[in-house]
C-alpha cells in the first residue's frame, strides 16, 4: 500500500486524502483485470473507458463540461498520477494523457470547442493527445517546421510530422502546434484542434520505446482544419503549449514520485525478509545507508511536487519556478531510489518481470519528457535570475 504519511502535510484537504484512499482501493480492484503490458494500446483504450465510467476522470475538467470544480485542482491530478503510478504505469499515461491531451481546451479552448470534446474526455469515451515535438524540434521548440498556410478565408493547411506523441495511433483527437508566421521563432507558432479522421492526417511510424505505452510519428499532408479550431490566439501556440505544460510538469514529477515510493515499499520487504550472513539484510549497515538515502529522496521529491500543486491551487496564475523544479527533483529522485532498489535485489532486479526491473523502465523516459532535466535547469535558472533583475536595486533584505 501506498505510503499515505504525505496526506498530513498543510499542502492537503481531507477531501484529497479520502479521494487517493478510494483510488488506490479502485486500482486493486480494477487495474489487473484491464491491463495487458503486451496489448499497450488495448489497455489503454480500456483504461480510459474504465477511469471514465468510475469517475476518476472528471478531474481533468471543469464541470460545466462533465467534471468536476471551476478547474484544475492540480493536488488531485498530482496524487491521482501519484497513486496510480504505484500500482502501474500504464495506467498512470492513461489518466495523464487525458489531461495533458485536452489540457490546451480547458485553458485557451472556446465555449463550442470545450462543449465538443471536454465531457467525452472526462467519461472516457474520446482520447486526446498533445502533437508539439518533432524530429528537429523538442527541446527546442522554436525550431518547429510543420506549418500551417491559409486555405481559402475559414481553413488552414497542415503540412508535416510532429513525433514522440504520446497517444498517438489511438486518439481520437490532436492538439497540433504548427508554424504560422506572425513572427519569428515561437512568436509564430498556433494551436489546432485536429480530430483523428481529419483527411491528410496518417500515423506514419508507431514508435516503440523500453516501456511501451502508445506513441506515434503523425505525418500531415495537405491536412484541412477549420480556423474556428484553432485554440488561442494567432501566433499564440508557444502560450498554449507553455501554460499547459506549467500545470502538467508538475504532475509529472508526482508520477516518478508513486515509482519512487512503490520502489522504495519494495525494497524495505526485500530488507526484512531477505536473509545474508544469518540475519535480514535490512542488518547490513551498507543496507540501511541506501534505504535512509532512498526515503529521504522521496520526501524531498514529495515536498516540491506537492509546493507546486498548492501553490497553483491557491491561485498562483503560473508556477514555472515550482514546477521545473519538482519536475527534475522528482524525476531524478526516482532514477536514483529504483536504482538503489535494483541493487538491493540484486539479480532478481534485472529479471524481466520483476516489478523493480519494470520500474526502472518507467522512470527513464520521464527525465527526458515534457521538458529534459536539461531544460528545467534552465528554466529554473532563468526564473530567479528575472526575480532578481526585477528587484535589482532595491534596498533591504
């Protein structure tokens, strides 16, 4: 069982800890009769259909279009990854991409659009997915190639590949960032709506990566899209794609966060019951050492994820700050607590199946998505050096 101490904290409401009890007893229930690791994409289908029908969905929307509150409550979304990375990762994607994926309709979308796509994402019965990297453009975004030109006075056109999208091959819907020219660089970048069976929109190249989930390379070739799908403003895609990962990055970090605890769970068993030189290897002082390192790792990562979904919920209007660095803390965090349980099993930690080995695939890709530890440093670096530079010259502390 998750370890539920963190609920405590004055970053929680009673609220959110009777919802993370109820969805860890929901996950045990449910989760091994609706995941297949061998059938990713039917698996996911069936966990979004699941997840939608109990209702674990309406988080990722308000409730005037099918879910729940005025908004995000980022402390759900970040306990919900939580709780449901600890049982499994691919169920944890699938609650993760409905919210990522419609993320840029709840923040910038139209009262038509939010009414067309938000309440079938939150009952589960319509997968979206956010299309922004391509080959030459991930962390840098600016270097975006796919573009999208005038087609008569109501239609665009879109032409080229977006990669890496998580979803992809399953969707139902695409949140497409295209090239449109207002200005230079990310100034001339929009947002488009793309339903699946748009004309000219193919899955070029499904993508299989060491811990399968539903990726794809999205080729578009004379693709027509309405202009009234556009989300925000012209040349706004940079905004939309931004203010979206400003809430999501967080709930990454609470995903890496359930693999470090579910980890962490494991390898405390393992010192308690497994025997070296006569007595339990939780004896062994070089043991303890990794297991004080590992618990001590988790809640630091816990305490920065959880910041930064407090601080959004009590009204912060972004948390870039907060978030790149719960992001990379807990991310790399987690890398070094599965690792140390690997260690501690030792053979059997490399054996394919073990749940250690399968969580020391699933932490990798997260130092690298929405954003590489790479770029949250320069994230983090670039929000307090623009903190500083605006009080610069001010006197007193």
């Amino acid at each position: 069982m998750p370890d539920r101490s963190a609920l405590a904290w004055p970053f929680f409401e009673p609220s959110h800890g009777e919802r993370a009890g109820a969805l860890d007893a929901w996950a045990r229930d449910a989760l091994p009769s609706l995941v297949d690791h061998h059938d990713v994409d039917g698996s996911c289908r069936r966990l979004v259909a699941e997840l939608g029908r109990a209702g674990w969905l309406k988080a990722v929307a308000p409730a005037a279009f099918g879910g729940e509150g005025g908004g995000y409550d980022l402390r759900t979304l970040c306990l919900s990854r939580e709780t449901l990375a600890w049982h499994d990762g691919l169920a944890d994607f699938a609650f993760a991409m409905q919210g990522l994926g419609s993320g840029p309709i709840v923040l910038f979308g139209t009262e038509e659009q939010k009414r067309r796509w938000l309440p079938e994402v939150a009952a589960g019965r319509a997968l979206p997915a956010f299309a922004l990297s391509e080959t030459e453009a991930g962390s840098d975004v600016a270097a975006m190639a796919c573009a999208a030109a005038p087609d008569g006075p109501d239609h665009v056109r879109l032409d080229g590949e977006k990669t890496w999208v998580s979803n992809g091959g399953i969707a139902d819907v695409y949140v497409v960032f295209a090239r449109t020219g207002e200005a230079p660089g990310a100034r001339g970048i929009s947002a488009f709506i793309v339903p699946a069976d748009t004309p000219g929109l193919r899955i070029a190249e499904r993508i299989d990566v060491i811990s399968p989930h539903p990726l794809a390379r999205l080729s578009f070739e004379g693709c027509r899209v309405p202009v009234s799908n556009r989300l925000g403003g012209p040349g706004e895609g940079f905004k939309v794609a931004m203010a979206t990962l400003d809430v999501f990055r967080s709930t990454v970090g609470a995903a890496a966060l359930g693999f470090a605890r579910r980890a962490l769970d494991e390898a405390l068993d393992r010192a308690l019951t497994r025997k070296l030189f006569g007595a339990p290897m939780g004896d062994l002082p070089l043991a303890q050492a990794a297991l004080a390192e590992m618990a001590t790792d988790v809640d630091a990562a816990a305490l920065l994820v959880y910041r930064a979904a407090w601080t959004r919920d009590q009204g912060a209007a972004r948390i870039t700050r907060e978030a790149a660095m719960a992001k990379m803390t807990a991310t790399e965090n987690a890398q070094s607590v599965i690792d140390k349980a690997v260690q501690l099993f030792g053979g059997l930690g490399v054996k394919s199946g073990s749940i250690v080995e399968r969580l020391y695939r699933e932490i990798r890709a997260l130092r690298i998505y929405e954003g590489a530890t790479e770029v949250q440093k320069l994230i983090i670096a670039r929000e307090i050096l623009k903190a500083r530079a605006a009080n610069h010259g001010r006197t007193g502390p």
